[in-house]
C-alpha cells in the first residue's frame, strides 16, 4: 500500500456528521466564487446539478459533453423511480431506515456514513425537484404518489410515469440552461475529454478535451476538476447503457494517481431483452415491476425448449424460483435472480430461438386479474417488448435475460467525495461510495443528484478556499504540453495502425471475455484465463484496429477507438479485483464462494475493505497496487441475507 | 424465428457542412429483429471492410429516451411506425427485397454535420431562454406544499415527455419548431411551480424560437411524426400565452393595456 486514503469522515454520531462537517467547512464568500474556475466533466443527474448549482452560487463554470445537448446523458433512461425518504406514507420509513437498507442491500461494502448522508438529503431532493417543476406522479388531492421497490418494506420511491430519469434530468438541465443563460456556466457540447492534467504538485488543475466537431485536441485549466462520467457497463459491449456511455475521463485519472475502487462490482438486471442475433448492438431493460405479476419459468425437460410455451403443459414446467425461494418467490433481489436463470440457460433450460433466455409468464395474472388490469399497469413495458421483439406478451409469455446494467465501483472519493488526487472530485455512478456491493431500485438517481444538488457545493467550496487569491494553472505550461502531445499520439496511433478489423468487432470480443469469465458468477479458473487473453487482445487492437478517415474531422469510428482503448485497460483491473476478492457479496458472485444453498457466502473478516486499485505502469495485472480502505460498521449489525 | 432480408438502401452521404452531398446506394441483408440502427451498424461495418468511411449519425440510449437518433426514412421522419423513434424501430417492419432511402433532418435551423448527422442546438437556445423555474438550489419549500391537481401534472407529463429529437422540425413543410417549443413551454406553463415566470417565459421562448425555425401553418405533420404522441393542443395553447403574454408584459413595463 502506498497510498494514503483517509475517508475524512466527521467524528461524532452518525446522524450528526453531515452538519457538523458543513459548519466545519471552510466557506468562499459569495463575492469570491467568481474568482474560481471549476470545471464540471459529464451532464448527466451528477454532472448538471452540480454544474447549475454551483453556476448559481457564483463559481465561474465550464461543462462539458459529448452529447449535441446536455439533456441527452444516460440518467434520461431510468425508469423506475428516485427513493426518499420523506415518509409521505406514515409506513415507518425514516432517514435511518432508507441509510439502513441501502448499507445492507449493498451487502455491507460501503461506507457508513456516505449512505447516512444520501437518506439525510434524499429528503431535500425531492423538494428542489417538485419546485423546478419535475411532475411527478400525484394523487386526486394534488399531493405526490408513491411506489415501492426492491430492498424495501415502505413505499418511499417517487416516479413519473416510467421516465423519471428523463423528467429529473430534464429538470436538472433546465436549472443548467438559466445558468447558461446568465453566463455564470459555459456550455462545451460534443467534446470528449480525453485527460485530466495535474500541477506539479499533483494537484488536478485541467483537462485535454477534443472537439468531436473538428478533431482539435484543446486544453482547459481550472482550480478543480469534477468528473460525473458515469460508470463502466459498457466493458461488456452489450449492457443496458447508452452506446457511447465509456469509462475515458474516470480511467485517464486512474492512469494519472487516482484510486478505482471496486471495479469488480457490477450490477446485472435480470428482467432485459436477451440478445436476438449477431447484429445486437445493445441489451433492453423492462421493468423490475414486472416481477410483481410474472412468473417465471423454464421448461424441465431440455428438448421442450425449442417448442412454443402453449404446447408445454404445467408440470412439465419448472418454476424454479418459486421451487428454491417459497417465501420470496419471483421477487428475490437482483443478483439472486441474475444467477438463478444464468443457471438454468447453463444447464440447457434456455427457451428462444437462441436458447438464451427464460420465461416471464404473465397468463395467469391475465386470468386472474383480466387483460385489462394487465394492460394498465404495464401496457407501455408490453408495448416495447412487442416492438423490439415482434411477439404480443398477452397471448405468450416474455422471454428475459440478465444484462449489465449499473456499475457500483468507481473511482475512490472521500467524504467530501475528493478522490485522492487533490482537487478532482468524483460525482454519482463515476465513484464507489454509496452503493457497496449492490445497488438497490431508485438509488441511483438518488446518488446522482444527491452529489450534484447537496454534497458538492458544500465539500468544494472547503477545499476551495484555500487556493483564494491563486489563478489556475495556465494552459501554455509544460503539464499541458505533456497532456495534450499524449493525447494527440494517442489519436494519431489509432489513426495509423491501418489493420483490418473494426473497432466493434474488438470490443464485441472484449465483451465476450469480460461477460464470460466476470459477468454474474466468476471463478478462480475463468478469471485468471481472462487475464491471460485480455492483454493479448489489447495487443492485437492497437496492431489490427481499423479507424478510417481522419483524425481532424468528426469521425465516430475514431470517438469508439478511443473509448474501447480504454475499456481494454479497465477490463483487466476489474478482472484482476474480481479474482482478488476471494469472497461473494452482492452482485460479485465468486462460485467458490457461497452457502451450502447457494447463495453468496461473505468473509467479513478478510474482505470488509474497499479495495482502492492504484496504477502501476500498462502491465496492469503486474503493476497495480492494492490499497485498502477498512469498512468501519457501527451502526449496522452484519448479517447473511436469506431469501429462503 | 427471424427471416433475412435483402434490401437496397439509397443513403444521404455528405462530407461536411460545405461539402454538396449526394445519395450513395448499398446493398446489404439482415435479420428482420434489427433493430434500424444495428441494420446501419451492419452496413457500417461492410463500408469499413471495402475501406470505405461508414456513415456518420447520431444515436445514443438506443431505447427511444434520449432524443439522439432522427432519420428521414422514406422520407417519413423516424420512418412508418407511429409513435416510435428510429432507434426502436425494427426491421420487421420493412419487407425483403425493399428499397429504403435515408437522409438526415432537413431544415435550415438544424444545420448538417456530416452524413445523417445534424446541429440541434438551437433547441437548448429556445430552452435556455426560458425554459425552466427559477428556483436555486436549496431554496425549495416542502414538495407537498404545493399541491398540483392530478389532471393538471398529467397533461404537464404529456408535453414534458418530449425527447428533443426534431422530427416535428423535420416533418414541417416550413421547418417550424412550434411542437417542440410549446411542449417544453406548456409543461411548465401549466404547473403552479411554473406561473412567477410564465409570461416572460412565453414571450422569450417564441422569439428565440422565431430566430432559427419557420412559422406555424398548422399542417399537423409534427404531431403525426413525433416519437412521443405529443399533442398540437400544446401549439394552441403557447398561441394563447404569447399572445397574453404580449398584454401582459407591456402593462408590467408601465404602458397601457391594450385591448
């Protein structure tokens, strides 16, 4: 361990900590924030309601993104819902209890007082976002509604319609563009940043961005750098995340000194659209909501599958997770069913055409209930899956399969969520913080916003106000020079190795690799083959990758060569912290690792760390270090789940 | 099971935005459960094997939410299947043997980039003059202390789902933009949240609006094209508030009502 990783969390009661660290806090005097220059990387929920609030406060802003418009980040695809707890219900929820199933649906592996936080603010959210104007489902008396979700026993989830996402980004943007209207933020759309830059004292003081319009590589200075890049999905090639969603800006600052932090925690969604062919280009999610009135099954005997469900009588049928888990039946949590249907299509029970998924059966809630019930509650769910797959769900039922669908690991931040270089924040999916080994429903873009509206105003401003009085490191010194000439290199050796296959095509076989060996169950054997065909295929990309046209021009086969670059790099971390982590928890499931019923087996006394991976040199598996953030529990008791 | 389908597509191709363009033909053969994009993908990756450039357009969450994708197809915008984005369109929807011509948003306020790639920005020009409630952050009173009638958050949902693609811009014969801005205008125009500022509002979006896009003929196409049902009442209804708008504001700077 060589590096230092103080938390810097606040002493005293838990409940406590978060305002007695504001007061403690150092403050910039409202007359003094447009003398700091903050740079914000990424418009999704993190990104823009830390842009448009700290643009509000007076900080003199730049944003960047990928996108034609800031509205366009992936938060906009969430469904299902933001939790808080506001107990609006009168159903016993409190901040105490959404901290405490948030810290055991993340299968006690994040910190303490991080996740009291989130339920602290959780509350606020939800006001700042009616008062923007997000419309949120409401009751005849005009109040707002409430749904519940996994993980929970209260109903404290918020929701519009099945596009919260969309509505809380749109609010969060809207909040963005009076900002930019007023000139405190200044937008830089379709950029991708490409490196952040440190002084020489190792503090984050820039950025290299490329302008996907004209391909100039460009620098920006500032006196903090804030990443809200969002997370990793997309190193399996087929996830639920948007195509151009990339681990870029996060894994450049790993390569500059700051700690990724679990990258091995990933969170597999059981109820997606399998893949149909080799033409797939990315995976579906349909509502974990779904679960509450299908029930799913697999035919017992494997040469049934290739015939319609009709023609298979009831006991004939396995329900197999009724079978193994009576009490919970259909709705045990994510990871459970992830690796229960994975079972099932692994030993020869996949139905479609590609045996490749699993029934979600909704015929007997359509008896039960009539289609009509059915209809209303999930006829736009019903609707998408018609479209994308041509079968009607109300006369057969869906077929599902898991899918990437969230990363919980990140760069590694403490309490004011600084990562350990000085002065580069890390917001919502892009750090590790909140969620430990597994994410629960609609905490997400609670995080998101959480980070963006509450946490980093206050934190920045702490580390802030001791560079008052000091410009920002100009853009003609040499750590810029450095930065950029790398960052033109980079495109200049991907735009010259002329080979023969495509950038997709590699990424499709590093998706292989990644989803085989470190997807919903791993093992020793398959995690170390693949780290010995990672580095190869690395190898093999930069030799035989195949980027046409020109670097100086708006090329999208040149934007993914980057971007799978890095992917290539990440991959082995997160593969070498999967085989490292010699227990099960969460959403990492390690086969040599469970209960006599098969469930994940945790070793607390080993693994009760946050393993924060520091970079090395490009011999990744030889070269990174380990450093360990101990998990201090005491407020929680741990326990084994059991769904029995 | 899927069925393959052989088809010849006629592709607007354009190097740049002073480059003159023209259509370039392709054939290819794909499974009918494609979706559009992964059929475009699939040529793409043909293109690169003849070395030749692939072509160039904008998509992003592939789920029909992020507004990104927009192709005229078959000179219908986001193509034959009501109510769905190109992204979520499917190729069983064309038929083997089929000709598919393919070109991107055509108006002078959407300015091309490359291929079927197109510059939307004046849209977060129209938002970013108003389209949003001044309330900084922190400032917020309790979230149940503003009650909002259930009808009244619904239709407010109705325009807010608006995704931001351009297709009721690319429908319009005049280019006009009026489906978008009103959706965006009337999804805060209508909640309580949204009053303080609803003249100014209406007033600063329509012009921004004025500036990049044409006028209103009330074709109706917008409403026919766009991905997410949005309703041309909302057009009628940012008429009414700009032209209220325009009463209002004046008597607030001191001059006599008209009217």
């Amino acid at each position: 361990m060589t590096l230092q990783l103080d938390s810097n969390v606040p002493a005293g009661p838990l409940a406590d900590k978060w305002d007695n660290h504001k007061f403690d806090l150092k403050l910039v005097a409202p007359h003094n924030r447009r003398r700091f220059d903050v740079l914000v990387v990424g418009t999704g929920l993190a990104g823009a309601s830390a842009a448009a609030s700290l643009g509000e406060m007076g900080y003199n802003v730049k944003v960047f993104t990928y996108h034609d418009s800031p509205r366009r980040a992936h938060s906009i695809a969430a469904q299902g819902g933001i939790n808080s707890a506001k107990n609006y219900r009168n159903d016993g929820d409190s901040v105490h209890r959404l901290f405490y199933d948030t810290i055991k649906g993340g299968d006690y592996r994040s910190r303490e007082a991080n996740v009291h936080r989130l339920a602290q603010v959780s509350v606020d959210i939800i006001d700042q976002c009616a008062a923007q104007g997000v419309p949120f489902a409401r009751e005849y008396g005009g109040l707002l509604d409430n749904r519940s979700f996994g993980g929970a026993q209260v109903a404290r989830t918020f929701y519009a319609r099945g596009q919260t996402g969309q509505q809380l980004l749109l609010g969060a943007y809207q909040a963005l563009a009076r900002q930019i209207h007023l000139g405190t933020v200044t937008l830089y759309n379709r950029m991708d940043v490409l490196d952040i830059v440190l002084d020489d004292d190792g503090k984050a003081c820039g950025i290299v961005t490329r302008d996907l319009l004209t391909g100039e590589t460009a620098r920006f200075s500032g006196h903090a750098v804030v990443l809200a890049t969002g997370g990793y999905g997309n190193v399996y090639f087929l996830s639920t995340n948007a195509k151009q969603c990339n681990v870029t800006a996060t894994w450049r600052a790993h390569r500059k000194g700051a700690a990724f932090a679990n990258p091995c925690y990933t969170q597999i969604h059981p109820t997606c659209i399998p893949a149909s062919d080799e033409f797939q280009s990315k995976l579906t999610l349909m509502s974990e909501s779904l679960r509450n009135d299908g029930r799913i099954w697999v035919p017992k005997n494997p040469d049934d599958c290739g015939k319609s469900a009709g023609d298979i009588p009831e006991d004939a049928r396995d329900y197999y997770l009724e079978r193994k888990y009576p009490s919970f039946g259909n709705l045990v949590p994510r990871d459970v069913a992830s690796r229960n249907a994975k079972t099932m299509v692994d030993q020869g029970h996949g139905v479609g055409p590609l045996r490749n998924g699993v029934f979600l059966d909704f015929a007997d809630s359509i008896n039960r209930l009539g289609e009509s019930v059915v209809r209303e509650r999930y006829g736009n769910l019903f609707d998408m899956y018609e479209r994308i797959t041509g079968e009607n769900p109300y006369q057969m039922p869906m077929r599902i399969y898991p899918a990437t669908h969230y990363t919980m690991g990140g760069l590694w931040v403490d309490y004011n969520l600084m990562s350990n270089v000085p002065g580069l924040f890390v917001l919502g999916e892009a750090n590790f913080s909140d969620h430990g080994a597994n994410r629960l429903g609609a905490s997400a873009l609670m995080q998101g916003l959480a980070d963006g509206y509450f946490v980093l105003p206050a934190t920045i401003a702490g580390y802030l106000a001791d560079l008052l009085g000091t410009s920002p490191v100009p853009t003609d010194h040499a750590v810029f020079d450095t930065a950029q000439t790398e960052v033109d290199d980079r495109v200049k050796r991907l735009m010259s190795a002329k080979g023969t296959r495509t950038v997709d095509h590699y990424h499709r076989e590093l998706g292989r690799i990644v989803w085989d060996y470190c997807g919903m169950a791993r093992n020793k054997e398959g995690l170390e083959k693949a780290l010995s065909e990672i580095p190869a295929l690395r190898e093999e990309y930069w030799r035989d990758v195949k980027v046409l046209g020109d670097g100086r021009t708006f090329n999208q086969s040149l934007e993914k060569a980057l971007r799978v670059a890095d992917f290539m790099e990440m991959a082995e971390l997160k593969v070498k912290d999967a085989l490292h982590r010699e227990e099960s928890c969460g959403g990492h499931f390690r086969e040599e690792y469970q209960t006599p019923e098969g469930e994940a087996q945790r070793d607390d006394e080993h693994f009760a760390y946050v393993a924060a991976w520091e970079y090395g040199g490009p011999d990744i598996q030889r070269d990174s270090v380990l450093n360990k953030e101990k998990l201090v529990f005491e407020n929680v008791k741990l326990s084994q789940r059991s769904y029995k | 099971m899927s069925e393959m389908l052989n088809l010849t597509l006629k592709v607007w191709r354009q190097n740049g935005p002073d480059d003159g363009g023209r259509f370039e033909e392709y054939r290819t053969t794909v499974a009918d459960d494609a979706s559009f994009l992964e059929m475009l993908d699939y040529v793409n990756e043909q293109l690169v094997a003849e070395d030749r450039e692939p072509i160039a357009f904008d998509h992003d969450c592939r789920e029909g939410i992020c507004g990104s994708c927009g192709l005229m197809i078959n000179g219908q915008a986001h193509g034959p299947q009501r109510g769905t984005a190109t992204c979520q369109l499917h190729m069983r929807k064309f038929h083997d043997g089929d000709h598919i011509t393919i070109e991107p948003w055509r108006a002078g306020g959407f300015p091309l980039i490359r291929d079927l790639a197109v510059d939307r920005s004046a849209f977060d020009r129209i938002v970013e003059a108003g389209g949003y409630i001044t309330v900084n952050t922190g400032a917020a009173p309790d979230a149940n202390e503003i009650p909002v009638p259930k009808d009244v958050a619904d239709a407010a949902m109705d325009a807010a789902a608006c995704i931001g693609c351009g297709a009721c811009v690319a429908a319009c014969p005049n280019s006009a933009a009026q489906l978008f801005t009103s959706a965006k205008m009337q999804h805060l125009n209508l909640l309580p949240q949204g009053q303080a500022e609803r003249w100014a509002r209406s007033e600063a979006m329509v012009e921004t609006m004025e500036e990049f896009f044409g006028s209103c003929t009330n074709h109706g196409e917008c409403q026919e094209a766009c991905p997410k049902e949005i309703s041309i009442d909302f057009i009628a209804m940012m008429n009414r508030d700009y032209l209220k708008a325009k009463l209002t504001n004046r008597r607030r700077i001191g001059q006599r009502k008209v009217g």
